[in-house]
C-alpha cells in the first residue's frame, strides 16, 4: 500500500475539516497531537469525523496500521451512527487485536 504525501493528507485533513481554520499545518504532527489527547472531548470528536468520513484504506493510509488500534476505542466507536458503522469498527478493532 502507497503511503499518502504529506499535500495528500492536508487535502483529506482540509476537505473533512473545512470549518477549521484555513491555515497550513504539518498533517503527521497535528495527528500525532490528537493522538496524545485521546480522552479529551475535542480529539474523540475529530477521530469519529474521520471514521465516519473516509474509507478504510485511507484510514490506514492516513493513520497508520500501528496507530489504527488507539483511535478504535469505546469511547470514540460508541458513539457513532449508524449501528452498522459502530458494528464494522468493533469488528475492525477485533481483526487488529489479534
């Protein structure tokens, strides 16, 4: 699987964020940084756009295959919507736990 260029990424980033600020960030750290917050409120909101927004290769491409585990917690898998959605990332977290 091709890795994403950093411009690839800041594309994703900038079209599922549009509401954020426009300026130009380094997409690895930001991830990195929501990473490191995962029990904050605001980084559980931003991991449940990106699931519910991309597919699962672009997750993985985005993400990292090694870091895919951290971000499909309870509480961010919880509470998305549909249940079908909930149930294919409970699954997914399953596969990679294994």
């Amino acid at each position: 699987m091709t890795p994403l260029t950093p411009s690839q990424k800041q594309k994703i980033i900038s079209r599922l964020f549009w509401d954020m600020q426009g300026k130009e960030i380094d997409v690895d750290d930001f991830l990195e940084e929501k990473l490191q917050a995962i029990e904050t409120i605001q980084s559980q909101q931003f991991f449940r756009r990106l699931l519910t927004s991309c597919d699962w290769y672009t997750l993985l491409k985005l993400i990292g295959p090694e870091k895919l585990p951290g971000i499909l917690g309870d509480p961010i898998i919880d509470e998305l919507f549909p249940l079908e959605l909930k149930k294919k990332f409970k699954y997914a977290r399953d596969v990679l736990s294994r």
